[in-house]
C-alpha cells in the first residue's frame, strides 16, 4: 500500500473542531511537498492532550482511500 510521510502541527482546539466534526477533513503537504488530504477522524488515534504535533505516515489504498496513520 501507498505511503506518505506528512508533519502535522494542531493545537489543541484546532484537534478539537476535527474531533467535533466541524471540520470534516485535514490538509497538509507532505515532506516531498505534495497537498494531502485525509479524513479528521483519522486524528483520534493521534491526539494528545496538546493536540497533534509531529511527523506521520499515513498509508492509503491502492484506490487511494485513507486506511491508517501512525507517529513516527
């Protein structure tokens, strides 16, 4: 399966707006810079109190859908 490498930076409330449902999606780029788009409940595996700060892998499908993400 396809990976990308991305470095995430959410505080705490910005987490808690994806947690609420407010916002549906999150946006970032990749360390290769490309635009990365996957779903906000993916978050939940990865928050903490401070929110979510650091460097993930995520993995997607052949087809291109999101299946995990994990800290590096």
């Amino acid at each position: 399966m396809p990976t990308i490498d991305v470095v995430i930076e959410l505080s705490h409330d910005a987490c808690l707006a994806h947690y609420e449902g407010r916002v549906g999606q999150v946006h970032t780029r990749s360390l290769d810079g490309r635009k990365v788009i996957f779903p906000a409940e993916a978050l939940r595996r990865v928050v903490t109190r401070d929110g979510v700060h650091g460097r993930f892998r995520l993995t997607f499908s052949e087809a291109g859908r999101f299946v995990s993400i994990r800290k590096l």
